[in-house]
C-alpha cells in the first residue's frame, strides 16, 4: 500500500458542508425533496450531535490542483 498523507481532524464547518451536500445530492444528481436550508439545518444538528457523542471525523489533506503543463515543479 503507498505512503498517504496524514489524516487532519475535520472541522464542524467541513462535516457540515459534506453532509449538507449528502442531503441535496444523490452522487451528481440533484435530490429536489430536500431543500437547502433545511439540508443545511440537519446537517448543523448532526455535526453537534456527533461532537457531543465524541467522534472524531478524519481526513485527508487537500490534494494540489492538476496541471496541464509538462513540466515538474516541485
């Protein structure tokens, strides 16, 4: 298995966002019987509750932008 980069703890806002998109999305289709605000609401809610629980969500560093250049830069 190769070397990855290390796991970051996820801040609330991040869970938030992730499971916000999880409410409105199925994969890149668009789920119309959950709107915005309301997906925007659960997910807040679900984000306190698992800090209260004590999770602790995981995950990985942002990965550079792909480039179409040919040549390597460091």
């Amino acid at each position: 298995m190769p070397e990855s980069a290390p796991l970051l703890p996820a801040t609330a806002e991040e869970i938030a966002e992730s499971l916000s998109f999880a409410l409105r999305y199925d994969g890149r289709r668009r789920v119309h019987h959950a709107d915005e605000a309301m997906a925007r609401i659960t997910a807040e809610r679900l984000v306190r509750h698992l800090e209260r629980s004590g999770y602790v969500l995981m995950r990985r560093p942002e990965a550079a932008p792909p480039s179409a250049s040919r040549h390597h830069r460091p």
